[in-house]
C-alpha cells in the first residue's frame, strides 16, 4: 500500500515538473541574456599576498611589530573606532610591564562616575577597563561620520574574509577610480563622502585613507614608519585583538596532536594484535 | 536478545558480586559493549561511526556544559559574552572552537553512518525501529544544532534565525500567528534568544534518550554486516570486546586527529565571517545561508519557485514557498519510510548491481544539492537544485520500489564465517551447498 502511495506521489511531482517545463517562459530566464556584470565583479580584487610572523602552524606573535601596531592604531584608528573586546591588562600580553599598561589606560578616558556627586564624568581608564569608544552612542558615531557608523574593530580579521591580509591591502589599497571604470560603468563613481577601494567589497568605502604619509606614527624602536609598514604593523596588532590566544591555541594543538598521533599508533598496533587472534580461523 | 553461544558475566570479587545483586550495571554494561554482546566478525571501517556519533554527542554535552557557565542568553551581551570566553575564560577558546567545531564533525559523522545505512540498507527488517529512531536521533540533532548557532548572536545567527522561523509564516492562516508565537515577537530578539537558550540546553539530553532506545533496539537483533546476511553460528560473530573496542579505540585516535586538526589550526574554516559582525536588525547580509551540514534541505527549500496554480486562471492554490517548506521536512520524513519502500530481501548494496548504480547517482544527487544550498540563489544553481530536488525524490519515492521488484541480486554467501574465510564447517543451521555435496 505504501508503495503504491509512494509510486503515485512519485510520479504526481514527476507530472508536476513536467507541466511546469511546458509554461512558456519558464527557462527563458536560464537560456535568456544575463544581466551585464556590476562593476564590483570586476574591478574587485583579492587580498594581496602578505605574510605575518604568526602565520602557520609555528608561527609566533612579533611583540615589537604588535607594540608598533598599537601605536599606529592609537595614533591613527581610534579617532574613530573602538576597540571595545580588548581590555588594557591584556597588552601585558605583547610585552608591557605593569607600569606601562597603567599609563596606555590612562590614556583613555573612560565612562564613569563622579564619586562626590554622583553625576556621569569621564575618568581615566585602568588596567580592568577596556578600550573605550570615541563617540558617546551609535547616533554620535553616525552623526559625525556621514552616517556611516565606524564599526569596532576588536574582531576585524575573523569579521572579514581574508584576515589580515585583507586588512593590509584596504589599508595600502586606496587609489584613484580607474579610468576604464568611469567610462564603463559611470554609476559606480565614488559617491560625495566615499572613497575608491578595489579591495572593499562594493569598491566604494566611507572611510578616509587613515595612512597617507610616510612617518605620520613616530615608531619608538627606530622602525621606520612607512605607509606600508605602519598597515602591516596595524594589521598585526589587529589580529592579536581578534584572537590573542592563536599562538597558545598552535602550540597546544602541535603537542596534542604529537600525542594523538602516538596514542593512535598504539592503538592501531592493539588493534592488530587482538584481531590476529582469529584471522583466518573459524 | 543475546546469542546462545554469548559470553556471560561472572563477577569476579566481593564487591561486584554485592553489585551484581543489589544493581547489575556492570552486568548491563558487559553485555551492552563488552565481551557479552556477539558482534558479526566481518563488520569494516563504516561501523565504526555509530561509536562516533556516541563520541561526539558527549563531547557536545560537556564542552556545551562548560560553555553554558560562562554564557548568557541576552541579545545585548551574548555576542560580548562569546568573546569574553574566548579571551578570559581559562581554555574557553578551547571548549567554544571544540563546541562549534564539534557540531560540524558530530553532523559528517552522522552522514556517514545514515550513508552506511543507505547502502547496506540497515533500515530492513528486522531493524526497522532502529531505523526509525536514527532518523528521530538526526532531526533532533537539526533542531540543536539550528539553534545552537543562534546563540551566539553575530550577523548569521539573526538572519538564519530569521529565513527559519519565517518558514513556519509560509503555512496557510496558522501561519504569521505560530511564527511570532515561536519567536515571541516579530523578529528574533530577547524572547527567541532565551527560548533557544533554553532548548540547545534540553535537546542534547532528549538526544541522549533517544540515542539509548537506538542502542537497545540494535541488541535485539544484534549488529547488520556488510555480506547482510544475519548470522548463523559462533563462528560468524566476535565478541564486542575486545574486537570491536580494539578497532573503535583506532577509528577513535584517527578520528580526533582530524577534528584537532580543524579545532587547532582551522577553526574558523566551517564558520561564516558574518558571525563575527553583531547582529544587526537593519543591516542584512549579502548571502544568507546556514551552517555547511543544512545545505542540501535548504537547497531543496529554495528549489522551490513557481506558485501552483490553477492553469489559465491565475488562482494559486500553494505558493511556492510553502511547497519548499513542505519539501525540505518531505525530504527526511521520507527516510521515515525507507523500510517499506526498499523490498529487496537482500540487504547489502554489494550483492545489487541495479540498486549499486542508483545509490552512486543518488550521491551525486546529494553533491549537487550541497553545492546549490551554499551558493547564491541565482543561475544555475537555480535549474540545478531544482532537477537535484526532483531527482531526489523520485529516488526514494520510484527508483527505490521500482528497483527493489526488477533487480536479480548476485549470489549471497552461505554466512558470515564463509564470505571471510571461502568455507564454513562449523555451521549450526546448516551446511553450505558446497559441503552438503
């Protein structure tokens, strides 16, 4: 009985899709004309091939390049974005002393409570707080910036296809519209208030070039701060924001697996051995 | 049920033998997945994924545990909170990259056993209820596993959030009413985020319920093979220890090389980079699709594109998004039936050429309708999940039967003893034509 229910459904959706191929029009949108290429599947490109020191299974975190990173995102970033995952104790991490955490936080003024009054103050960050966002709510953040509301970048790598990489290469990426670009496609012509960025996904990015000028961050370790070393150093220290415990994640992976694979080893070797027992025998 | 020839428990000291009396659970456990539990000798590497899938569930539960003390089910800090796991918690990033990771592994391993139970057809009598109750088990893991990947709250959690429970308004007049009902609300926030919550915590222990009817359903008959021929003596069966824990424990280590691999140094691979973007009502993601093990039914829930109307007269009578609806439950609940569409008496796919072909076409079936549920819905992904969708269905629903009456099966072997070892002289049935004579 099922079967024959099955048999006759079966072939009720066999008849369905059959009636449906005879409605005119029904592949036209197949076999017709595509719709012209938009010019961000053209003129996007992929990140550009960079290597980080943390890259691999035995890469390293880079502390002097993460501490340059930190100054660049300090100097130049947080105008604009927050850093709001971080907190301060964690750059003892990339190899501040106490002392040092203590004065970056102060640094920052952070959300908080005039103890005699009671009424909302600023006061300067401590080692427990995390990075603070420069605008007061998201209505501040889109209000000064066009409207386009600069996101946190605490996970900016993981958020992003391409990692850091891709963080390097919209930082390095901005440029001039490509004539053939204008010509073609007119309707992709950067917007007031936007930038031409082959690395955005939709080429047109709210954000200014944030690195124009060799030198704009005065490195204290005597790097010399170039454009495209002040991105590498800014996309290093940003994935160290977004996952400060890849290198202890590699590490313990490398030993673990060292032993599964010897645990595995043993077992295959049991395994063999009890099995052999009856091999071939009844 | 337990073979004749089945080793027995015998305690061996005091104080087991005081157990043994008061609560026989080693007992229990002896005759589950010890030495008392005859197993057929010819089983091969695909049998081991049900101890697995058992693996994987209890690494869910206790990573899911761990997690659960450090989360909080509100949509104005749970995407903070992941994070907060993720940097503060001593190994969260271990227990949330294993948890999420898990999932992933915990589904490959469950396709390859249902696949297992497609080609051998383990779904015949007499172990239709066991059938029945894995794919009771797989559409429990669906549900977790949905609303598992809400709680974190990013970009991808919301608006996956949103495409599912919206299916439920596609139902004719209950429909609006039962989706802001499940949700709380008219779109996933607070409410839904808690209830989720609440569930991806119970489910996994229903799981586990379910999973222990599977188990007791399989000692009944005991354990199908790859000959599918049921077994006739001592000499066709093992006894689970040490045979099968032997090769268990090394299809085990194999195993968590693979998944550290992942959990170690690709962690994110299987993931969306959307969901490390909070979620966000206004803004909606270029590509909205679910976690890589739901891509076959959603590209049968998209296949889905013409309203059915009355010809010439313009009135619909299904809009084309409930038939999508009702295709995509269709296409597991038909593995409901499974036992009684496949008649063939003879069990392995090895000894049926027909039925051979069409398993390997319906796998490629199956490949399609990965590749269009994770990509873009337009052209061709389009034409194809749509043909993929159709084939699907008439596989289960007309190849199946059709096959299963036409086919001339090869030759079985006279038993499991004489497929492995060309003789069986041991036999207490009977003698194989070969020995009679």
């Amino acid at each position: 009985m099922i079967r024959i229910g099955a048999l006759a459904l079966g072939f009720f959706f066999f008849a369905t899709v059959i009636f449906w191929s005879f409605i005119p029009g029904a592949y036209t949108h197949f076999f017709g004309e595509h719709p012209p290429k938009a010019a961000e599947k053209v003129f996007h490109l992929e990140p550009k091939d960079v290597s980080f020191s943390f890259d691999g299974p035995f890469g390293s975190w880079d502390a002097q390049q993460l501490q340059r990173g930190l100054k660049v995102y300090k100097e130049t970033c947080a105008a604009c974005h927050s850093l709001e995952q971080v907190s301060f104790r964690s750059l003892s991490e990339i190899g501040y002393t106490e002392a040092e955490v203590k004065a970056i936080a102060a640094e920052f003024t952070v959300p908080g409570v005039n103890p005699d009054t009671g009424e909302a103050e600023g006061r300067p960050g401590l080692p427990t707080d995390k990075f603070p966002s420069p605008y007061a709510n998201d209505i501040a953040a889109a209000a000064a910036n066009n409207n386009a509301i600069p996101p946190d970048l605490s996970l900016m790598p993981k958020a992003r296809k391409g990692g850091a990489p891709y963080i390097y290469s919209l930082l390095t990426g901005y440029q001039d519209p490509p004539a053939e670009l204008l010509q073609k496609y007119p309707e992709a012509k950067p917007g007031p208030g936007l930038n031409y960025n082959p690395y955005f996904k939709n080429l047109n990015i709210a954000m200014v070039a944030p690195l124009t000028v060799d030198g704009q961050v005065t490195y204290d370790d005597g790097t010399e701060a170039t454009v495209d070393q002040m991105a590498k150093d800014v996309s290093a220290f940003l994935s160290w924001t977004a996952e400060p415990t890849m290198i202890e994640r590699k590490r313990t992976g490398f030993w673990w697996i060292g032993f599964l694979i010897f645990a595995t080893i043993l077992a295959y070797l049991s395994k063999k051995q009890v099995w052999s027992s009856i091999k071939g025998k009844d | 049920m337990s073979f004749p020839w089945a080793k027995q428990y015998e305690p061996a000291n005091d104080f087991t033998k005081f157990l043994d009396e008061k609560l026989p659970l080693p007992r229990f456990v002896y005759n589950a997945v010890g030495a008392g539990y005859p197993v057929p000798r010819n089983l091969n590497y695909f049998w081991n994924f049900g101890v697995l899938a058992g693996f994987c569930l209890v690494l869910q539960i206790i990573t899911g545990v761990v997690l659960a003390m450090h989360y909080a089910a509100d949509a104005t800090v749970a995407f903070d909170k992941v994070e907060h796991i993720m940097r503060d918690v001593n190994y969260g990033w271990l227990m949330r990259y294993a948890h999420a990771n898990g999932a992933s592994f915990f589904f490959m391993v469950i396709y390859l056993h249902i696949f297992r139970g497609f080609f051998y057809s383990s779904y015949k009598a007499p172990r239709e209820m066991i059938w029945l109750l894995g794919v009771t088990i797989f559409l429990l893991m669906m549900a977790t596993a949905f609303m598992g990947y809400v709680l974190p709250w990013g970009q991808m959690s919301f608006w996956g959030a949103k495409v599912i429970t919206g299916l439920f308004g596609a139902i004719p007049l209950v429909g609006e009413p039962l989706q802001i009902w499940l949700l709380g609300g008219y779109a996933p926030d607070d409410a839904a985020l808690n209830r989720f919550f609440s569930l991806h915590f119970l489910l996994p222990f229903v799981i586990a319920g379910v999973v222990i009817l599977h188990i007791w359903a399989l000692h009944i008959p005991g354990s199908s093979n790859p000959t599918g021929v049921e077994i006739k003596s001592e000499s066709d069966t093992v006894p689970f220890h040490p045979y099968y824990t032997a090769k268990d424990g090394f299809g085990l280590g194999v195993f968590l090389i693979l998944f550290s691999i992942v959990v170690f140094y690709l962690p994110t691979m299987l993931g969306h980079a959307e969901n490390y973007i909070p979620a966000n009502p206004l803004s909606t993601p270029a590509l909205i699709v679910p976690e890589w093990y739901f891509y076959p039914f959603y590209a049968i829930l998209r296949a889905f594109t013409i309203d059915v109307t009355i010809p010439f007269t313009g009135i619909v009578l299904i809009k084309a998004q409930l038939l999508g609806v009702i295709a995509m439950f269709a296409s597991i609940l038909i593995w409901f039936f499974l036992p009684w569409l496949d008649k063939s008496p003879v069990r392995s796919g090895h000894y049926r050429p027909l039925f051979r072909k069409f398993f390997y076409v319906f796998l490629l079936c199956m490949a399609i309708l990965f590749v269009c549920g994770g990509a873009p819905a337009y052209e061709p992904y389009i034409m194809l999940s749509q043909i993929a969708t159709a084939y699907y269905f008439l596989h289960f629903l007309v190849i199946l039967p059709i096959v299963s009456s036409i086919e001339q099966p090869k030759e079985l072997p006279f038993s499991i003893t004489e497929a492995v070892l060309g003789k069986d002289d041991k036999s207490v049935l009977d003698k194989p034509a070969a020995a009679k004579a």
